[in-house]
C-alpha cells in the first residue's frame, strides 16, 4: 500500500498475496515453525526501537 497524502493505492497483488495467506491461516495449512536462529534474532531486537524517520546513511542493500 501507498500512502500519498490523503489518497491510498492498493496494488491487486498484493491484496491477492494477503488473502491466500489469510485463507492458509485460517485452515493451519503450509504453516511451520521459525527457524531457531530466526526466532532468537526476533527475541533479541523485540524491544530495540527504530526512528522511521531517520535518515539512511551509507549504501542500502535491498
């Protein structure tokens, strides 16, 4: 979604990809457990805060 002042896009694949997941949640398909060090790595950052607002410095690596 993308937010532009006072208007919202919504792009129809990803509403597409939210609903399959949604449905596959609903009925306990294709669900798994995390992976241990995924999991730990989630622990360890649950309570370290991040400014969205802040600026990016350096390069990006998406």
């Amino acid at each position: 979604m993308v937010i532009c002042l006072d208007t919202i896009y919504e792009y129809p694949a990803i509403g597409a990809f939210l609903g399959l997941l949604e449905a596959d949640i609903r009925s306990g398909r294709n669900l798994t457990t995390l992976k241990d060090d995924l999991a730990q790595t989630m622990l360890v950052n649950a309570n370290h805060w991040v400014d969205l607002d802040e600026d990016i410095d350096g390069e990006v690596a998406i």
